[in-house]
C-alpha cells in the first residue's frame, strides 16, 4: 500500500467524521446562541440556564440522524474493505 491509499483513506474518514458531527454541531450553535440572544434580552445571566436545551437539542438531533451516521460509517467501511480487497 503506498502512501498516497493511505492520505486517501484519512481523507475519506475525515469527511466522514465532519458529516456525522455536523448537524449535532451546527445544533449546539444555534441553541447556544438562541439562549445567549435570550439572556441578553431578558438580562438573566445564568450561566446553568444554557446546558439542558442545548444537552436536549443535542441529544434529538443524534437520535434523528442515527440512521444517516450508521449509513455514512457503513458506506465508508465497504469502500475501505474494498479498496483492501483489491489491493
């Protein structure tokens, strides 16, 4: 296996990686900054107040994109046991 199967194998579980995080992250920064527009608006500065939303939002959008992660992991480890196979 050359060097060049390896970059392409890591580039590939990278990719993988930042689509099964993305839509747990992109939910954490918008509840995060819906409850600091919230704060700032109704000037309570709880710094507690911000966790559970976001550790619920967090957790739903995990459960709704299960699926979608089993997928891409699924997909990615069939192109490697290919890409494997063949070499």
């Amino acid at each position: 296996m050359d060097p060049a199967t390896t970059i392409d194998f890591a580039r590939s579980a990278i990719l993988v990686l930042l689509e099964i995080i993305a839509p747990s992250m992109i939910t954490a920064l918008v509840v995060g900054l819906a409850i600091g527009l919230l704060q700032a608006v109704t000037q309570i500065q709880e710094q507690t107040l911000v966790f559970v939303p976001k550790i619920v939002a967090i957790f739903v959008v995990l459960l709704l994109a299960l699926p979608f992660a089993g997928a891409a992991m699924s997909g990615l480890m069939t192109d490697i046991a290919t890409r494997i196979a063949a070499y």
